[in-house]
C-alpha cells in the first residue's frame, strides 16, 4: 500500500521560502507522477506541480510558475517543493499523492486522478 507522509511547512514572511518534503513508502513498480497540492480555507483543492517517477516530467500550476521548484529524489523515495518568493495566496495546506496511470510524456495536475493523499502539511504566509 502507498503511503505519503508530507512535512516542511510551517509560517514565513512574505519573500520568504520552504521546503516541502513528499516521503513515499510502499511503491509499486511502474511509471507514476507524483503531485503536490494545497487547499485553502473555503476554497477547492488545487494542482501546483507534478514530476514523473524518472525526473524528466515536470509541470507547474500557472500561479506558482517561476517560485516554486519540483524535484525527486529517487534514492530517498522522496519528492521535495522548493517554495521561493512566497507570497500570502500561497497560505494552504499542501498534500501529495500519485498518479499510477501517469504517461511519461507529461504528468498531470488534476487532483481527481491522484490516489493515496498524504495528512498535509500547513503553510501560512503573513507578516
């Protein structure tokens, strides 16, 4: 069984930067994307990134384009969200999960193809 365990949030200015940490267990072999998304009060779910299993597919949410950075580090079986220039919008609590039917070509940022959701971890952004 997949399981998730999201950590690295917590509270930073506005400028500011994190590192979110996506530590995977239970793999099944195979080509999957994992993903990263956040949920806000009173709002829906959203995609933010994804990267395939094998690194070479990446996309971004148009709103986090140029701050945030998806990267994996198959060794560690871990995914990270590098988060700069973080701004109060970002404020959420960001989940990962996989996508098991992901092609390689590109993965994708729907939340409704991802299973396995972590427990999140809460990000807040203020002065």
């Amino acid at each position: 069984q997949l399981q998730f365990v999201e950590s690295g949030g917590g509270l930073v200015q506005p400028g500011g930067s994190l590192r979110l940490s996506c530590a995977a267990s239970g793999f099944t072999s195979g080509y999957y994307a994992i993903g990263w998304f956040r949920q806000a009060p009173g709002k829906e779910r959203e995609g933010v990134s994804c990267i395939g299993s094998s690194g070479g597919s990446t996309n971004y949410a148009d709103s986090v384009k140029g701050r945030f950075t998806i990267s994996i580090d198959n060794t560690k079986n871990t995914v990270y969200l590098q988060m700069n220039s973080l701004k109060p919008e970002d404020t959420a609590v960001y989940y990962c999960a996989a996508d098991l039917h992901s092609l390689p070509a590109n993965c994708r940022l729907p939340w409704v193809v991802y299973d396995y959701w972590g427990q999140g971890t809460q990000v807040a952004v203020s002065s």
